[in-house]
C-alpha cells in the first residue's frame, strides 16, 4: 500500500526575435526555457511470497509447523508461496516477507533550449537554414529508510468485494505494526545527476521548376545531429547498528540498544478515507536528524559508501540527407524522395561484478536508406485514389546503446552465471509502410473512405 503526498512546481519563459531585411528573407532566434520541481514523501507497506506461486502442500509441511516458523513446500524441495485453496478472488500467502519503507524525493529538471535560422528566396529557389542547441540537466536526490521482516508471516488477499480495492487480513506471524520483529534496518540515499545535450544544423533548399507543362518541386537538404548523455548514479547504503554496532541483541553485553520505537509514529490518515486500517509507519525524520547527529549509529554496507561507480556516457551522431521531387500530371499527383542516415555511437559504461567496479567504453555504427513514393489520382471530381510506399525508422534509446554492465556469478560451478550489457551497436527499428485508400466526397459535406495496409517490421 502507497501513501504518497506530492509538492510540484512548473514555471518557464520564452521569447522570439525575428529581423526582415526585405520581403524575401528573414533571420530569427528564438530560446525557451522550464524548469519542473518535485518534492513528494512516500510510505509503503508491502509483503511478498518467498516462494513464488507455488502451492503449499502441507502433507509435506504442515500448516502448524508452518505458522511456527518452518518454510511451505510444493515439493521436497520446492519452497511454496501460497495456501491450498487459491482462487481469483482471494489468496494466502505464505512465509511471505513484509518490507516497510519511508522516503522523501527532491527532483529537479531544467531544460534550455536555443534556436537560430533564417530563410532567403531567389526568384523560383528558397534555402532555410537553421542551428538548435538544447540542454537538459536532471538531478534527483532520495533518502530512503526502509525496515524487512524476512519470512515468517501470512497475510490474506481478498478481492471477493473489489479488485480495484481488495481487503487484507493477517492470518499469522509477528505484527508488522510493532517494530521489534524487523531484522533488517536500512538507509539509502540514492543520487542520480543527468546532463543531455543535442545539438542539430541543417540547410534545405526548395526550387520551383516552370521549364515543363506540369508544375514540378524540387526539394533537398542536410542534417547532423549530436545528441550525448551523461548520468551519474550513486547508492550509499547504511545499516542502522545502534550505538553498540551491533543490529538487535548483543550477544557480548547481553542487551538490545537499538530502541527502535524511536523511529516509529501513527499513522495520520488511512488510505482512501478509512477503507484500509492505519498502520504504524518509519518516523523519517527522527532517523535523518539520528543520522546526522549519530553517524556512527549507521554502518557502511558493503562498498556501497566508498566506491562511487564511474558516470556513464553516450555519444550519438546522425548525418543524414535528401532529396524529394512533386509532380501534378492532370489528375495525378505523385511525390518521391530518398533519404539516407549515417549514425555513430560511442558509449562508455560501469562494470559491475560484485563489489568490483569498471569501465567498459564501446562503438558502433550503421547508414541505413529510407526511399518513399505517393500517388495520389482523381479520376473524377468526387473520387480520389490514394496509393503509397514508406519506409520509418526508430533509434533506439540512449540508455539501451549505453554498455552499463553487470555480471552475476552463480555460487555453484555446476551452474551458469548472468552477464548484461547495453549495446552499441543496436540498430534500429526499421519499417516497410504499403497503403492504398478510396475516397469518395459526398455533396455537400462528408466522405466515405476504405483502404488497406501492411506494415513489414
């Protein structure tokens, strides 16, 4: 269950100047500038099952040496999940763990964005320039505080009365709403800084040609486009020690310092007007001024604090021309182009592999060509016959050609372990587009229409 209270602020400004020499040429600049912050708490209850959606058999476990603390079986060596009995409408869950958290969020997003071009026509020819910078600087930071029961518990999930808003009942273990049975406390603060620029130029030229009996348009241009990325993310993690440093019952000194009823507070409201019961939740507050007044109450885990994992980074330059001609013959219409990309991607990446941290730097390239035909006939006044052959494409994202790479070693030899990476040279979505359509205009408004379609993806 969410609650979550949300604080949004949106505020921008732009302006346009545009000079006109004379009537056949202009020049302009325009920028625009918005700027989006975010501040929201969330708390969040949840439990999960430990043993996916497999079925308790309690001929193997019973249900009493479950509720004592032992794990459900599906099998002599499959955990279970669930109670016999499941259905659409209401499940058990079994064992399952509860994780309490408590976080704020502060994020914010400036955007920039500058643009100069201008136009120039000579007779039956005009050419348009134009140059556009854009900046986007993204920064998020969220301290999050977040305390598990692991196992142990049953909780029912009823959605006999509402799917939307199904009811839920404890059927056995430790009371999530009294803190001593969590054994794991947690303090995150999680960092991310993200800096994207694209920067793009072009020319087009257009020219009427009046030498033929039809009215034929010619059209070319240019294109480039850099587009690079940078993110920065970074996790601390804390376990919460307590003045002894040691979580729960020092075996040493035989007592428990961690007084966690400090950190907890009532709920104020209950979610959607009472429909659910208020739960207990993690007082954050209480814990960020611990934090800052008892550092040493939080111990490191891990290499989390100490090592701050490399940025990322990814460049993607797109060259790209074209040319496209427009001819009417009578009652035809018929417009051609062909257009051709070249792009190249150099990317650089962390490495994760454990507590093990790199950096991986990839590249990539690929041109691709993009023709198009649309003919457009009218043999009589009300009916027009439309027929077209394109050609799309879509790059992929710059996160999915960024190489962040992890690696997961299995603790056994016999099995295999799992290694992800983004992909530099991932090429694009690419699509053939065959369409064909029949109008007929009715007097004296409307139109009746059919057609067809293929897309070869």
């Amino acid at each position: 269950m969410l609650d979550d209270i949300y604080h949004v602020i949106r505020r921008g400004a732009g302006g346009k100047l545009e000079f006109r020499p004379d009537e056949s040429s202009s020049i302009y600049f325009d920028t625009l500038f918005t700027r989006y912050t975010r501040n929201n708490t969330r708390r969040d209850q949840q439990a999960t099952s430990s043993g996916a959606t497999r079925i308790a058999d309690y001929g193997i476990v019973s249900r009493a040496a479950i509720q004592g603390g032992a794990v459900p079986r599906a099998t002599a060596t499959l955990a279970a999940g669930l109670a016999p009995g499941a259905s659409t409408s209401a499940v058990e869950l079994l064992n399952a763990n509860f994780l309490s958290t408590s976080s704020t969020e502060w994020r914010e997003n400036t955007q920039w964005l500058f643009a100069l071009g201008g136009k120039k026509r000579w007779g039956n020819t005009e050419v348009i320039g134009r140059l556009t910078h854009g900046i986007d600087d993204f920064y998020k930071i969220s301290p999050i505080f977040a305390a598990r029961i692991n196992g142990g518990t049953g909780f029912i999930i009823d959605q006999s009365r509402s799917q939307e808003r199904p009811r839920f009942f404890q059927t056995y273990g430790p009371d999530p709403g009294n803190f001593a049975p969590y054994v794991q406390w947690q303090h995150t603060q999680s960092i991310s800084d993200a800096l994207e620029r694209i920067s793009t130029a072009g020319a087009d030229v257009k020219h009427e040609v009046n030498r033929f009996p039809f009215p034929v348009h010619l059209q070319a241009g240019l294109k480039y486009q850099r587009q690079s990325r940078s993110t920065d993310i970074y996790r601390p993690i804390w376990d919460y020690v307590g003045a002894d440093g040691v979580f729960g019952r020092n075996l040493a000194t035989g007592t428990n310092d961690d007084n966690l009823p400090q950190f907890q507070q009532p709920s104020r409201y209950a979610l959607f007007n009472g429909y659910y019961p208020a739960i207990p939740q993690i007082n954050y507050t209480a814990i960020q001024g611990l934090f800052r007044t008892q550092p040493s109450h939080f111990r490191p885990n891990g290499t989390s604090v100490t090592v701050h994992p490399p940025p990322n980074r990814a460049i993607e330059e797109v060259a790209a021309a074209y040319a496209m001609g427009r001819i009417e013959i009578g009652r035809l219409t018929a417009l051609g182009g062909l257009r051709v990309e070249e792009t190249t991607v150099n990317a650089a990446g962390a490495v994760t592999q454990g507590a093990n941290i790199s950096r991986v730097s990839k590249s990539g390239s690929y041109a691709k060509l993009f023709p198009s035909l649309h003919l457009r006939h009218q043999p009589w006044r009300q009916l027009a016959l439309r027929t077209s052959y394109s050609t799309t494409t879509s790059r992929p994202n710059v996160s999915d050609i960024t190489p962040i790479t992890t690696i997961v070693s299995s603790a056994s030899s016999a099995a295999a372990g799992t290694i992800t990476q983004g992909n530099a040279n991932l090429g694009p979505q690419t699509s053939r587009n065959y369409d064909v359509m029949l109008e007929y205009y009715l007097k004296p408004v409307g139109v009746l229409s059919a057609g067809i379609y293929r897309k070869d993806i």
